[in-house]
C-alpha cells in the first residue's frame, strides 16, 4: 500500500437512485436510508484512499464509527438521483473526522451531509491504536487539501477530532 499514490480530490460516487424500499411512510426518503447510503457508499470511496476493504483485509486494522451528526436539508422522493462525496476534515494518530455530502445529480442541491467521526481499530484485539505512519500522513495531506474547497453553505461543524 505504502507505494501507491492517492489523489487529494474529493472522490465523489458514481450516481444513486432513490429506491421505491428506502420511500416511508410520508413519501419521502427515510432517515435510515440516508445514513444507510452515508455508511455503504462513504466505505466504498475510503478505498480511494487506501483505507476502506482491501486495508482492512491486508492489515486486520479498520475504522469503527463513534459519532456521527447528521443534518437533513432536502427531501427526496422515489426516483431521485444522488451522488455522494466524502472529504477529511480532521485526522490526528488514531482519529479521523470526515463530512459526507449527499447531493441531488440534476442540479446540485444539497440534500444531507454528514460528519462522521471514526476511530482507527485493530480488529484482532479490538483496541484502538494508532494509524501506520504513511496513513497518518495521508490523512493530514487530504485535509490540508480537502480545507481549501469551501464547506457547504450553512453548514456548521457538529464534531470534533479529539478524545472525549
């Protein structure tokens, strides 16, 4: 992994559709079903960066979630077309900090975002531990990255990178 070269722009999915099973009561999306696509669709971009299935696999180490601060801002009804896009906010030896933008496809519009706040875990002892070196230092390179492009419109940052 270490020899690999990894972009510092803001991988964003390949297009979503609202599925008729994520539609409740009220006709609209459910709010599980937003942080069902946060969890699903986040994992699969944190391989763009080295860190999502094959890390997990190669070195038994992942990250588990600890907080998460969801703001829901548009609704979406069966049909509609998403994309996901996944930046790093924060990250220090063993914390990341990241906010998922979940985005209408015809025209922008903002529907959810997520910030989510992830410890780094060693699955065979199920303790947290610091990150390698070459991660820590990746991490730290796409925030400085991620940092340049503006946050959404309104948004207010909810969590923080630090031990509680």
């Amino acid at each position: 992994m270490s020899g690999q070269v990894f972009s510092t722009d803001i991988p964003v999915s390949e297009p979503l559709r609202v599925a008729e099973d994520w539609i409740d009561l009220y006709g609209h999306m459910n709010m599980v079903r937003y942080v069902g696509v946060f969890d699903d669709v986040g994992y699969r971009l944190l391989d763009r960066w080295g860190l999502g299935e094959s890390y997990t696999h190669e070195t038994k180490h992942g990250l588990f979630v600890v907080d998460v601060a969801v703001n829901y801002r548009k609704e979406m009804t069966v049909g509609t077309m998403l994309t996901l896009s996944l930046r790093v906010l924060e990250a220090d030896g063993k914390r990341l900090l990241s906010l998922m933008e979940l985005r209408r496809t015809d025209d922008g519009t903002l529907a959810a975002t997520m910030e989510q706040l992830s410890i780094h875990v060693d699955l065979t002892t199920r303790r947290v531990v610091p990150f390698p070196e070459p991660v820590v230092l990746r991490l730290r390179a796409l925030a400085e990255a991620h940092a340049r492009t503006p946050l959404p419109a309104g948004h207010k940052r909810r969590l923080e990178c630090r031990a509680p």
